[in-house]
C-alpha cells in the first residue's frame, strides 16, 4: 500500500501546490495554439482528440473561454459521417510521421488521420458547460457530439459494444493487449522514418519497430481502401472491442442524455440512455473474464477474448458497468495486481511488464483519473484517494511527464506534457 499522502498543499523545498497549479498553467499556456492545445512540443505538435479533451477537463476551472474553445475546435475536425479523428493537422506537419500525406484523409479545411480515439470529447465537454454555465456552448455542441456517438454505433457496432480498427485508437498504442491480434498478420515490408524516437533513451521508451511495421500497415491498409468503413469491416485483422474505449463510450451515451435532458430535449436523453444500458449489458457479458477479475478486450476476427491484465480492465467502473458482484472481485484484483507497486496504477501487471516503455508498464495520469472517477462511482473511496495521492506525488516530484516508473516513479516520455499538466489542475481544484 502506497503511503503518498497528498493532504498537505505544502510541498516543503519544492514549493507549494499553488506554486504547482501555476506551473500547470504555465505549460497549457505554451502548449497553446489557436484555438486547441498541443499535447507536447517535442513529439505531439497537432491536435490530438482524447488529449484535447483531458485538457479541456483541466481547462474548465481555469480558463473556461479556452475549454470551449478546446471542444469546438475538436470538434470542427469532424468528418461529415459524424467521425471524430485521432489527430487535426492544423498547421504544417514537416518532419511528423505519420503525417497528412500517409494518412491521406479529412475534411474540406482540416487534414486528419483516418481512425477516431475513445470519445473523451463528451464527457468533457459536459464538464466544461457544468464550469461555465454556458447554455449556448452546450446547445452548439449537442448535435456534433451525438453524431459522433452515433458514428460509433452505426459503423463500429452490431449489439451495443463498439470495435476499434487500430491500436492507436483505442489510446493505449502498444499495449501487450494488442500483441495476439498483431502476431496473426506479417505486413508486407514497409519503408518509412519514424519521428518519435529523439534519443536512444526515448527510443527504449517507445513502441518496437516490429510494432510499428504492423501499425503503419494498418495505416495503408486504411488509406487504400479509402477509410471507407464497409470495405474495412471484414479486411481489417485488427477489430477489437476494446475495454477502455467501451467504458468511456458507456459513460459518454450517460452524459450526453444528461446534456439533452438540461437542453430539454427528454427523448434524446432516454435514446442514449437506452444505450448506455445496451453496451452495459454486454460489457458484463461478453468482456467480462471471472479468471483475471478484470475486463478484457475481444477479438472480433478471432472470435475470442484477449486474455491480457491492462488496466484497460479496470476502467468499465467510470461507466458504471460492473455488477456489484464483478466489482467486488475487481477490487481484489485492484488491491493484489495493481497496488502492489510503489505508485499506482501501472497499465499492464503480467510477467513481462516494462516500467519505462509507453503502455507496457508505466503509469499514465489520464488513465488514473479515469480510475479514480470510477471507483468513487462505486464508493471505494479509500482506493480512490490512493490513486489520486499517488498521481500527485508523481507529479510534483516529477514534473508533468507523459508517464513514469511505477517502481520508482521517475518520469518518463515527453516533459510539459499538456493532459499531466490539465489533470493536475482538475485534481487540485478545490470546486
């Protein structure tokens, strides 16, 4: 059990957590460009979807104009069929890989990539209209945001549960989750210049190269066929229903009947709420492995579980998923698999765990948050606040890292990285 305590705002040598909260500020602000936020300067210079909207959570107590300006800015990427893309190529991507001309996709005036990330966008953005207050700002958002949804639900699913087309989509890129479905297909030899590997320290950090060559196939895969989703659905080897992005689709179909009942439009609110219960049931169902006492992905091509320890599998608590009987036993697991580190919660807790390699091992802040959220849903208060003193020592010792150790805690990946910085602010708010 992790003995981080984070009830004391006075942080000793290193200042306090008003000086933090300012530091926080600070980075936002540098990462800032028009109208959207940047995830980092050295390896993320465009707009990100789930990153933008992390942000824009940080954002809402502190710069309520900004985290509007976040959520439309995202949201005026979108695709006409309602898709919301993983990047936003807004200014020039000289250098970047994969950049515009590999993806060869978006819009009349924004160049995109071709696949989506987890609709973070929606709960965010009810935050944000919470923050402020503003009814227009929700009223504009609505109809994007339930297009975006219903995009979700018409090309990714069949009975409620969503599938992804590519690990980067469901955010957690290399995650050992992935690796059964990338070892069922040898891509054809591939010529390309990765961009993300700086130094041979951050190389070590990074997805292998073995990974990579099936990503940017997946990619081509994509952009040949056109991003059209009927000429994918059955071409496509990796189809997975992804946990992480399940629960936050979960979550986002609650919160957007919340934000059509305050619009008054009590339809639309049931129609998602419906949903939400729609993808539950199945969740429980189909996702659920009694083995593990976690949830895990499903290999739709395969037809079969991915029987992997992420803690993508604990994450259908922010969506309100488990039955108090799956909870109890995901508790457990919590407590003997996930907290059995010096900070928690590292993102995969099999054998061959990597503390310092990218979704391997580390700890990652918006994936904490989420868990945070979670069990506070289901009353595990005391978990709960373990997460969040253990994300705070991290990032006041550290600085706002992309990710750290969760053995030592050193932070790893880029430095002034804008979602560690956001949700630091929205840890810290004293709302």
């Amino acid at each position: 059990m992790s003995d981080h305590d984070d009830s004391d705002p006075d942080l000793g040598s290193g200042g306090s957590r008003a000086d933090r909260r300012a530091e926080a500020t600070d980075v936002l602000a540098s990462n800032r460009r028009d109208g959207y936020t940047i995830p980092s300067a050295t390896l993320y210079p465009f707009q990100w979807n789930w990153d933008s909207a992390f942000i824009a959570v940080g954002l809402a107590g502190v710069d309520p104009a900004a985290a509007k300006a976040e959520i439309e800015t995202l949201l005026s990427a979108q695709w006409s069929n309602g898709m919301l893309p993983q990047i936003a190529f807004w200014t020039g991507a000289e250098g970047y890989f994969p950049g515009p001309d590999e993806w060869d996709a978006g819009t009349d005036t924004v160049a995109t990539s071709g696949i989506s990330q987890p609709p973070v966008v929606v709960p965010a953005a009810r935050r944000v209209s919470e923050a402020t207050g503003d009814d227009a700002f929700r009223d504009r958002v609505l109809a994007p945001l339930a297009e975006h949804l219903s995009w979700w639900r018409r090309e990714r699913s069949t009975d409620g549960v969503v599938y992804t087309r590519h690990p980067w989509e469901t955010g957690m890129d290399d995650s050992p989750a992935w690796r059964p479905v990338l070892e069922r297909f040898d891509p054809d030899a591939v010529e390309y210049e990765r961009a993300d590997r700086k130094s041979a320290e951050l190389a070590a950090q990074r997805p292998t190269d073995w990974d990579y060559d099936r990503y940017v196939a997946l990619v081509r895969q994509g952009r040949e066929a056109g991003w059209d989703e009927d000429r994918l659905r059955e071409r496509c080897p990796f189809r997975v229903e992804d946990v992480l992005t399940n629960s936050v689709f979960v979550r986002a179909c609650e919160d957007l009947a919340t934000l059509f009942e305050r619009s008054g439009d009590e339809d639309a609110a049931a129609t998602w709420r419906a949903q939400a219960d729609e993808t539950r049931a199945v969740m429980r169902d189909r996702l659920w492995s009694a083995e593990l006492g976690l949830f895990v992905p499903y290999d739709r091509v395969a037809d079969e579980p991915l029987a992997v320890p992420t803690v993508a599998g604990l994450l259908p608590t922010y969506g309100g998923v488990p039955t108090d009987a799956q909870f109890e036993r995901l508790r457990r697991t919590l407590d003997e698999s996930f907290f059995a580190f010096d900070y928690a919660a590292p993102t995969y807790v099999g054998d061959d765990l990597d503390p310092d390699r990218y979704w391997r091992g580390p700890v990652w802040t918006n994936t904490n948050w989420l868990l945070e959220r979670g069990l506070r849903r289901y009353g595990a208060d005391a978990a709960a606040d373990r997460v969040r003193a253990d994300s705070l020592a991290l990032l006041e010792r550290e600085g706002f890292r992309e990710y750290f150790n969760p053995h030592t805690g050193t932070g790893r990946g880029s430095d002034d990285f804008a979602w560690s910085a956001a949700l630091y602010l929205d840890w810290t708010d004293e709302r």
